[in-house]
C-alpha cells in the first residue's frame, strides 16, 4: 500500500512541474510576441504560487524591462534576493 501511495505522489509532482515548465515557456512567449501585460499576469500567479523559483522572478523582471517599467523589475529582483 506504501509504494502505492509513493508512485501515486511522485507521478502528481512529475505532472506539476510539467505544467510549471510548461507555463514558464509559455509566459516566455508572451514576452517574445510583446504581450507583456499577459506575460506578466502569468508569472505574477507563478510567483505567488512558488515564490522561491528563481527562474519564474527573473522572467517577471524581465518582462517588466520589455514593458518599459524598470522601477517594477527593481522591486522583483529584490524581493527575489
């Protein structure tokens, strides 16, 4: 019944970081075709949902550069220190 259980909770954390990676890139996109209050949007709910990802607060700040709001890239890269 353990090993069940463990199978079970390794394939929903494999799942979850797919969908995380996945949503990463896609934000990554956004970026890329200039929609950045999407992009932004996006990785905003990334943040709040595992703030310690470094690579997700990098791309925030970035598209906030892209967005021409270097003050709000500030304030993310700090936060992420």
């Amino acid at each position: 019944m353990t090993k069940i259980k463990i199978g079970i909770v390794a394939v929903v954390m494999l799942v979850s970081n797919l969908v995380f990676a996945q949503s990463l890139e896609d934000a990554r996109k956004l970026i890329n075709y200039q929609r950045y209050a999407t992009a932004v949007e996006t990785l905003e709910k990334m943040v709040a949902a595992n703030p310690a990802n470094a690579d997700v607060q990098y791309w925030l700040g970035q598209a906030f550069i892209e967005w021409s709001n270097a003050d709000k890239a500030k304030e993310v890269y700090r936060k992420a220190l």
